[in-house]
C-alpha cells in the first residue's frame, strides 16, 4: 500500500483535513498532499528516500505534519526525537536509531548541529532545515530543488516508525512499530471510541510520542480533521476546543486538572477526552462525571502503538481505578514471576498480545528477547483483571519494594495514602535502609495545596498535614510492613517529560534515609522520619503480617492517571523496556500560550521554507510557572 493521505486526497480533495489553531488557517486533504508533496520532493533531492532512517527534531508545526506524511510517502523509516533534548541525548538517539538525516528548526538547530559534529563515527548525518540556516551545519530545504516521487509501497510488516521509549527507568529504547501495528491500532481505537465524519481531534502534545503523533497518522485513515496547537496552555487549550467546536482531544491528568482549574469544565461539543501518559487519580474521574466531562482513562504504551485497554465513561464513573476492557485484537493476560497465567482477581504482570505489539527494539536483541515470553509482550506493569474482564493498573513490577524480607506494591501504598481527605497526590519508592533493606518512604502533596481558597493555607501554613492522623488512616488499611516510614510533603509530585511519576526524583528527596540515617528534603519538600518502630511490621522479617491489606498488593491503586489513564501510582507510564502510554496523545509541551501552524495563508504555505514557519515572529511565549506547566504523556 502507499501513503495513506495520497488515498485520501484521491477520494476526497475537498475535505478539511487540519486547521492550524493560531492562524486559523484550514487546509484541505488536497492542500495538504500537495505540501507534503513539495517536501517529499525537496527530501528526495537531499538523498532520502526508502529504507532512510530519518530524524524529526521539530517544535510541533505545519512542518512537523507534513514531514510525518512525506516520510511514508518516500517509504523513509521516520524517527521523531524530543526537540527538547541536549546535544549529547541527540546524539545518542541518532546513534542509537542509525539515523542518516536529520530535518530541524531554526531552534533546535544549534543542538541538532552540535549532536552530529560531536560524533566518534565518520558518518555524516545530513542537517536539514524547514527554515533559513543559523550555521554552516544545516542545509535550507527551501533551496532543494524538488524532485519528481514515486509513492512508496508498504507492506504491512515494514517498519513505519521508531519512537523513543520515556527512559524512566533505564536509557530510552528504540521501539520499532510497523504498518501493521499503526493499522491495527487506528482500528482497535476506532471500535473503542468511535468516529464521527465530522470529528475535529484537537492536538496539543509533543509529535515526538504516540499521543500526539497518532491524530496525525490517523486524519487521512479516518476521514477526519486535526486542530493543531503547537503547545498546551491550559485555558487557551479549553478556548481552542470552543473556538474549533472540537469533538475530541488527548490529555495527561495534569493538563484535564489544569483546564478544568482555569474554566471550571469543557466545552460541550467534545465527545472524547482521552485521558492517559500519567496516574489520575479518582477525584479527577468524580469530577469529570460531576461536569459531564466525557472521560476516557486508558491504558497503552510506545511498544503497542497505543491503547491496550480504555474505559468508557460509564465504566470509568462506575470503577475510577480501571481502565476498562482490553481493544478488539488484543488478549491481555496476567502472570506470575514465572510466567504462569493467575486468575482473575490476582495481581501479577501484565502481557499483551495483539498486532499491535512491536516487533521488537531496534538494535537490540537481547532487549527484545527479554520483552516476549509465552504469552507476549511483558509490559512491566503490575495489574489485576476482574472477573468480567476488567482491567486495573497498579504499578511497575520494579517499582516494587522488598522491605524486611517481604514485597511492598507502592501503587497499593499510595492508592491509600490518596484516599486520605487532607493528601491530594502520593508517591511511594523504597530507599536504602540498613536495617530493612529498602524503606517505604512516601511523598506527599497535601489536598490544600491545589485548592484555590485562600484559607486553605490560613493555618499551619510550615506543616500543612498531619502526619500521624495520615499514618493512623493507613494502619487500619494496610499491613504493619507496608506502612511508610518516612513521609516527605512537596507541593508536587516531579514528573518525566511522558508525565509519569519520575521515581529517582521522588527518591532523591529522601536522600539522608539510606543507612537508617534521618532524611533530608530538597527542592521544597518538608521530610519527616515517622519512625521505624511506629510502622514497621511487628513480627519478625519473613514472618507472615498483619492483616490490613494483601502483600501482593491487589488494592489497586488507581485512578485513571497513569500512563495507563489507570490510577497507578507508577502508572505504566514508565518504560519497562516499555514505555507504558496512555491514552492517545499523550504529552503537552511547556505551558505556553501560543499555537503551532504557519503565519502564511494556506496557499502560499510551503513547508520547506521559512515563510511558512511558526513562531519566528516573537511572539511565543516563554513557558508559564511550574504550577502550570503542561506534562509529556504519551496517551495513544
């Protein structure tokens, strides 16, 4: 088969294919294949053509969407890379990835050059620029001469993309994924979500994972149109989707609070709102069904080119910690640490089969192999399935703590340290300890912190929860050994680019508690040593503990927020050698203000030169406080 906008553009010109949120300017399906076909041609004259590994280092912009539709057409195997990463991260995934061409903007130039000029290889990686030059480095695809392109053909097990998993758990990975597992999951999500000729998906995370570049590959599959912003700010985000009347849009929790915070709910015309790339927690499903917010919490990941399970919103208001029923084509099993199936209602594993699984980690085989057993693809996460097939996310399988000779799950842990009226956000880690082993330490972000009322803070303002009222909470519903013995208050959880709890942050404020020695707090965080004695299992290591809560750690934690729009506090956002998403589009970028597109009228835009260019007029915002920063999560 060949490029799919080239199908849709034969069949039908006229529909609207993208509408550039800050201009306002609307191409159709036909505009838009003869952009991508002028650059495909300027590609082409610059040697990329089939098999070509080629680098994507772009803000998202006019540009960024055709460049992801003249690479299939060229049959190039495209590879998009954060455009916020260094000089030395770049140059580690064009290693990694075998990348040959690189194409950038006038911004992430000056690191794109360095990346390629620092190489031990003598290899030359091609620079090529959608805007005028700033070095020596990159050449303007705006002088290339088009050539004449043939599309490619595909078929359905070539190797299509290559995405960066998260890396929150160890070096990002090369996930690679096929035409087959690009169909297989448009078609899954379809069924799930259903579509509507009219849809308007409103795009506002980072193209470089799936949540966002999956809207994109999809608009010609599905007839529908994109409305492109080129990064999140949480009230013009919400004006966006009014202004568009968009029917649907992919969201990390973070980015669903901070809307709903700045304009109270959404706008009626949406009828999807998929949440993924990070933990939810079920304060945030309540008020979605109390607003009438229709909710998605789903579950996927970068080795599965999307969602794995997704909950409607009736089924997310019934059970907020799921995350629904597995996709048509995919099985999903639950196993042991030897790879045995449990039943329903145990936690182990979660392995997925599906022909939307990848086929594998690009140049690394013993990664891959590690990653497939009997039953498929072993994700990393820990998960529970109910009787009627219903799927709960709990954590990471190394996220798990060994504390005293025994297994703590830390979703488990901070599922109920959430339930706590005064605690808004929980994060659990173990940390070294010399007389455990590992201790449970949890960090804390207190309710009052997020509310808006100015009393809230009017009290107690150096100390804003009660650590011993929160411990007591705990006791009634957890075993002795589970219990945290530190606890660390923040006024936020850290969070990786994906929006996944970032676990060696968490870690680090608890950086004066290995060796048994008392914690000290960084960043902000107030720590406290609750003491070992006062929570520690009373029976000796090994021994079986006190009944509150089943160490294998099936109390859910979760939500919706997790990568996996699960609640898990790991969420399976985290990347395993899997980079468990959510959702489907997982990330917003900085919280700035403006929107992505070109400043130029539809038919003077050309994306191989700068007078289509976004942004180059000043007029992007820097990114907002921390508190209203959007976060990466990769939800499709």
């Amino acid at each position: 088969m060949r490029d799919w906008l080239s199908h849709r553009a034969r069949i039908e010109p006229s529909g609207e294919a993208l509408v550039v949120a800050r201009s306002g300017d609307v191409f159709t399906f036909e505009d838009l294949d003869t952009l991508v076909e002028d650059l495909a041609g300027r590609l082409a004259a610059a040697g990329v053509g089939a098999g070509t590994h080629l680098g994507a280092v772009l803000d998202t912009r006019l540009e960024y969407v055709c460049l992801i539709h003249a690479a299939m057409r060229l049959g190039a195997r495209l590879v998009p890379i954060g455009d916020e990463l260094t000089s030395r991260e770049l140059a580690g995934q064009f290693e990694t990835a075998d990348v040959t061409t690189v194409v950038c903007g006038a911004e992430t130039e000056p690191a794109v050059v360095d990346a390629t000029e620092g190489r031990e290889t003598t290899e030359r990686i091609s620079v090529l620029s959608v805007d005028d030059p700033r070095t020596s480095g990159a050449e303007a695809l705006s002088q290339m001469e088009p050539e004449t392109v043939s599309p490619a053909d595909w078929a359905l097990h070539d190797t299509t993309l290559v995405l960066f998993t998260s890396g929150t758990t160890g070096d990002p990975k090369a996930v690679q994924l096929t035409m087959q597992n690009l169909l297989a999951s448009a078609v899954a999500s379809a069924f799930r979500l259903g579509i509507d000729p009219d849809d308007r998906w409103l795009v506002t995370l980072s193209l470089h994972h799936m949540g966002g570049i999956a809207p994109i590959l999809r608009l010609p599959l599905y007839g529908t149109t994109v409305v492109l912003r080129q990064s999140f700010d949480a009230g013009a985000t919400v004006d966006d989707i009014d202004r568009y009347d968009a029917t649907a849009t992919s969201l990390v929790p973070t980015m669903l609070r901070r809307m709903l915070a700045r304009r109270g709910t959404l706008p009626d015309s949406l009828r999807v709102v998929l949440l993924g790339g990070a933990p939810a927690s079920t304060d945030l499903i309540e008020r979605c069904r109390d607003y009438s917010v229709p909710v998605y919490p789903t579950y996927g990941m970068t080795e599965t080119a999307s969602q794995i399970a997704t909950a409607s919103p009736a089924e997310a208001f019934e059970a907020p910690q799921s995350v629904g029923r597995p996709l048509f084509f995919t099985d999903v099993t639950i196993v042991d640490e030897a790879g045995a199936p449990l039943p329903a209602g145990e936690s182990g594993e979660i392995v997925v089969e599906a022909p939307t699984v990848t086929p594998g980690y690009y140049g690394d085989a013993d990664a891959t192999a590690d990653a497939f057993g009997q039953h498929g693809f072993h994700t990393g996460d820990v998960g529970v399935r109910a009787a009627d097939g219903v799927l709960t996310v709990l954590n990471r399988l190394d996220d798990r703590i060994l504390t005293g000779g025994k297994n703590v799950d830390p979703g488990e842990v901070a599922d109920v340290l959430r339930a706590h009226p005064t605690v808004y956000d929980a994060a659990v880690v173990g940390v070294p300890d010399a007389e455990w082993g590992e201790r449970v330490s949890a960090l804390v972000v207190p309710e009052r912190a997020h509310r808006s009322d100015v009393d809230a803070h009017a009290d107690d303002p150096s100390d804003p929860l009660d650590r011993d009222d929160v411990l007591a909470f705990a006791r009634e519903r957890l075993a002795g050994f589970k219990l945290p013995k530190t606890i660390a208050i923040a006024e936020s959880l850290p969070r990786t680019v994906s929006g996944t709890i970032d676990r060696e942050a968490v870690r680090a404020q608890f950086s004066g508690a290995d060796a048994g020695q008392p914690p000290a707090g960084d960043d902000g965080a107030t720590v406290a040593d609750v003491g070992a004695d006062s929570v520690a299992n009373p029976e000796t290591p090994g021994e079986s503990a006190s009944a509150g809560g089943s160490e294998s750690g099936s109390d859910s934690e979760s939500g919706s927020d997790s990568e996996s729009g699960s609640g898990s506090e790991s969420g399976s956002g985290s990347e395993s050698g899997s980079d468990s998403e959510s959702g489907s589009g997982s990330e917003s970028g900085s919280d700035s203000d403006s929107d992505g597109g070109s400043k130029s009228p539809p038919e003077s835009a050309s994306p191989a030169g700068p007078e289509s260019t976004a942004d180059h007029d000043g007029t992007h915002e820097e990114p907002a406080s921390e508190s209203d920063d959007g976060e990466d999560g990769e939800t499709r």
